[in-house]
C-alpha cells in the first residue's frame, strides 16, 4: 500500500502511553508464544493461543481483518521473511526461524511488535544473521531522535546490515508511523541515506523493523498472496519495535526483554539478545 502523501500525526503523553500500553501486550504475547515454542507444534495453535491471550487482556488482535489477515500473528519460517500465515500445515521443525509479528489494537490505538525465534539446533551462520539484524534494530532507534532525518535511521540499518556485514535488506517493505491506524506515514525504509526524508519531531511515533536476507535482496509473494519469501531461499531475519520521538530521546513502547526472559526458561528456542557480540 502506498502511504505517500499522507501526513505524519504527532502524539500526545498521553496517547504514547495508550499505544505503549498495547506495545506491551503484544509482546507479552509474544512472550507467551514463545514460551511454548518446539518442534512438532503448529502455526494454528500459536494462534489460537496469542488471540485468546490477547482478548483475555481487553484488546482485539491488531491484524486480524486488517487488509484481509486472517490471523493474529504473522509466522514467516526461515526463507520467510515477513506475513507468513500460520496454519496447521505449518509445522515447526528442530532448527527453524521464526519471525513471529503481533498488532493489538485497545483505546483506539494499536501496537506492533516482531521477534524472530530461533528453535532447536539453528545454524550459527543463520543466529548470527539474527544476531546483526536485532542489532541493527537499536541501530536504526538510536537515530530517531528530534531533528534527524528519516534517512538517517534507514541509512543506520542498512550500513550495518549491508556494507559491514553483507547481507541485504529488502526493500519492498518498510516500518511505519503508527497511532489510531497500524500503519500510518512516514515510511520507514531500512535502506536510504543520511540526511533525507521526513524531519522526526517529538511527538512521531514509528516502528522500526529490520528485515535482513542472508543471501539477496530480492523476495516474492508465495501463492497465498500473504507470504514474503526470499527469492534465494536462504534466511531472513525480522526484529521490530514501536518507538516514540521523545525530547529526551526515543522512548522503546515495546518491551523485547519480556520475550527474552521467557525465552530463557524454554530449551527449545535460543534467545537473541542485544549484548551479543556481532562485529
Ligand atoms: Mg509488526
Ligand atoms: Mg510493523
């Protein structure tokens, strides 16, 4: 969907807090899916799992219906990159990656959070490309402070992804502004250059959302109309968080470390943490 043209609406205190509110419950959901990650389960019972939690907390699915999504969370495993559909077909396997993307919508705001969980024995090269796209992540949010450019988180995400580790970033899909409607202006391409686009002013909240190919850059849409593959077939990574442009600088409304530490108690899935070292 094109979202040119359309202007940026700045937020309130008390608006980022209703949207930090359901940034929140999506990864606590996330948490919960992750804490019942192994071989052998489905795409459909994580999704059972996540709407039934995500209503019991007062909000509605954030994707559902949103442009025809039939779920609730988005699965994209390993050559998946993004709007993978859960199913019962979708089985995962000892040594999958999973993207696992999750929208709420409460008080008239949504929230929209990704994480990609890596199950069993995954490849080192495959936790590593996890490793360098969750850093490039913080990257791309350490540049979203009052007075830069749009260009300036992009060119972040992609320098490091790109030139010093030498993956690629897709370019057909981008982050977002983000408030009373998901998906929101600007654009928030993970490509680009510094010093261009949008002027980021205190109020703009936006999600920042790396995908990285292990291999090239292109993708293709599978036949279910939904799923982004790598046209390769080799790996992708997806990390996102919905940030605010605070003066104090940008203010995290999702929470990765909630995911993170149920993570920790569950032995079927590695945890990818920030510390880890990726140079
Ligand atoms: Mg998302
Ligand atoms: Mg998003």
């Amino acid at each position: 969907m094109s979202r040119k043209g359309r202007r940026m609406i700045f937020k309130t205190a008390e608006e980022i807090e209703l949207i930090r509110e359901n940034c929140l419950l999506v990864c606590k959901t996330l948490a919960y899916v992750g804490s019942m990650l192994k071989p052998g389960l489905t795409g459909e019972e994580i999704d059972t799992k996540a709407e039934e939690f995500i209503r019991d907390h007062g909000a509605i699915p954030g994707f559902k219906g949103l442009y025809g999504c039939p779920s609730t969370l988005l699965v994209s495993r390993n050559e998946a990159v993004v709007h993978g559909l859960p199913s019962k077909e979708q089985v995962f396997e000892d040594g999958d990656i999973l993207s696992i993307d999750c929208g709420t919508y409460m008080n008239e705001f949504y929230g929209d959070a990704a994480y990609t969980f890596c199950v069993g024995e995954v490849k080192e090269e495959t936790l590593q490309l996890c490793r360098v796209t969750n850093e490039s992540l913080y990257l791309g949010i350490e540049q979203a402070v009052v007075g830069n450019r749009v260009g300036d988180v992009s060119f972040a995400i992609q320098n490091y992804t790109e030139r010093v580790h030498k993956y690629s970033v897709v370019r057909e899909l981008v982050g977002h502004g983000l408030g009373k409607s998901m998906h929101e202006a600007p654009d928030v391409p993970n490509y680009g250059r510094r010093g261009q686009g949008p002027v980021l002013k205190e109020g703009l909240v936006i999600a920042i959302e790396p995908m990285v190919n292990m291999g090239r850059k292109e993708v293709r849409t599978l036949r279910d109309d939904w799923t982004i593959v790598t046209k390769d077939k080799k790996p992708a990574a997806h990390y996102e968080h919905t940030i605010a442009v605070t003066k104090d600088g940008p203010d995290i409304l999702s929470n990765h470390e909630l995911i993170i530490e149920e993570i920790r108690k569950n032995p079927n899935v590695i945890p990818i943490v920030r510390e880890q070292a990726v140079s």
